[in-house]
C-alpha cells in the first residue's frame, strides 16, 4: 500500500554493499510474498483472484469497459500483473550480474516464464468484457491458478539466497 505524503531523502555517502542489499531486499520480497499478511497479497492472492474472476462478469455493470480497464491496470499499472513481473524479471536479471548464486539466475528464469502468462490473462479479461463470453475469464482463472502455483515455486527459490 502507498504511504500519502512520504518521502525520503537519501544522504548516504559511501554507496552500499550491492550484493549483501540484493540478497537482503529479493529475501525479503519473496517471504513477504509467501506469507502476506492479508489473503489478496502474494500467491494467496493469486489463487483469491483465480476463484473470483470467472465472477466479473456478472458483477460489473459494464463490463465492455470495466473488464478492459481491469487488464489495463494489470498489463501496464500496479503490481498486480505483468508489469510487476517484468520489472522484476529484469531486476532478477541484472542482479545476477551482481550476485553469482544459482538460486538468483533461477528465480530470473522462472519469472521469464511468468510474466508473459499475465499479459495473456490480461488479454483474456480485455477480451471477456468485449464479447461478454465467460470461457475467457474461466482461461483467466487456470492461468491464474497456474500462476499462484508457478511464483510460490519462485519466491521459494527467491527466499533461499
């Protein structure tokens, strides 16, 4: 969640130890996202989402343009999608650079493979809204289960760095 009306400013002289805030931070990241604190949060929200999308549907009173801007939001806003996850495929990537651990280079691969499935249910969402034809959320709701499943794998990898 955001903080309103935070801000920092930075007056560190010596630049940090890269490769001890690397490990520290993905660590942290992936135990956070193996046990969030509420159940929208991490892989539980995945599989959360995975039950209620084949719902949208009938709980939008438009869905031609509430469906779209949903997967909207997920392809190119938040962290709920595949923005996300090709931000932190190249973080994983570059971070490998910096940190030689097997673990690292495996969590990159793993989110390779990822991040493109949410822009296909991202896709399926746009196009369930546009032609209201539920088979597109319920392609939705297996990639999504298959994705709860697929980053628990990789933020289990992530947490043992």
């Amino acid at each position: 969640m955001t903080a309103r009306n935070l801000s920092f400013t930075i007056t560190r002289t010596t630049p940090p130890d890269l490769p001890t805030a690397i490990r520290t931070a993905v660590t942290a990241n992936a135990r956070a996202f193996l046990d969030p604190p509420i159940a929208n949060l991490g892989h539980r929200g995945i599989a959360k989402a995975a039950h209620q999308v084949t719902r949208w549907l009938d709980r939008s009173s438009d869905p031609s343009r509430d469906l779209p801007q949903a997967a909207t939001l997920m392809e190119r806003g938040g962290t709920g999608g595949s923005l996300f996850r090709a931000l932190y495929r190249d973080f994983l990537a570059e971070s490998a650079t910096i940190v030689d651990d097997e673990n690292l280079r495996l969590g990159h691969h793993l989110y390779a493979d990822i991040a493109p499935l949410w822009t296909e249910v991202a896709h399926h969402i746009t196009t369930a809204g546009e032609t209201h034809d539920p088979t597109h959320l319920t392609h939705a709701a297996t990639l999504l289960t298959d994705l709860a499943a697929r980053e628990r794998h990789a933020m289990q990898v992530l947490s043992n760095l």
